[in-house]
C-alpha cells in the first residue's frame, strides 16, 4: 500500500500488515518511532506520485475544484495533465 504521510498511523499500518500488505508510508515528521522497512523502489514510486500530485494541484481549477460535475472536473485533470506532459516535452 503506498501512501502519503497522513497515513502514518499505528493502526493503520497494523490493518495493512494484517491484510498481507506491505505498508510504504512516508514517515511524519512529529512521529517518535519511525517506521523504515520498506521497499527503497516503492516508496521512490511513491514519492513520484506525490510530486505529480502537487504539481497538477497547482492549478487553481483542480485544487479549489470549480466544476460542478465529476465530468467537467476530470475533464480539467486531463487538461491540466496535458499541459504538465507538453512542457516536460519541450
């Protein structure tokens, strides 16, 4: 299961263990015992995804979600996905 730092709860991490998976959760900070047996690729998949995340969320339309309809609103995501892929090209 790959998660954010949010996450980064004992009990969450036993209900993962119990289901048979392998928790890769960022640890918080606050945090007195830090959870590090994980996989180094997951979690650098992981941390991708965040990256993608904050960056799609950087515009304003998806953060504050405007759009009234599901459909309207994933057609910003695919707008602003678009608009990330074209400037990683050029």
């Amino acid at each position: 299961m790959l998660a954010d730092k949010g996450y980064d709860a004992d009990r969450i991490i036993m209900a993962v263990l119990n289901r048979g998976m392998q928790p890769v959760i960022g640890s918080n900070p606050s945090r007195t015992n830090h959870y590090f047996d994980m996989d180094r690729e997951l979690y650098l998949e992981r941390y991708q995804v965040e990256c993608f995340l904050h960056r799609i969320k950087r515009f304003r339309a998806v953060a504050t979600r405007y759009e009234k309809t599901a459909q309207n609103y994933l057609a910003i995501v695919h707008l602003a996905c678009a608009w990330l892929w074209l400037n990683v090209l050029v």
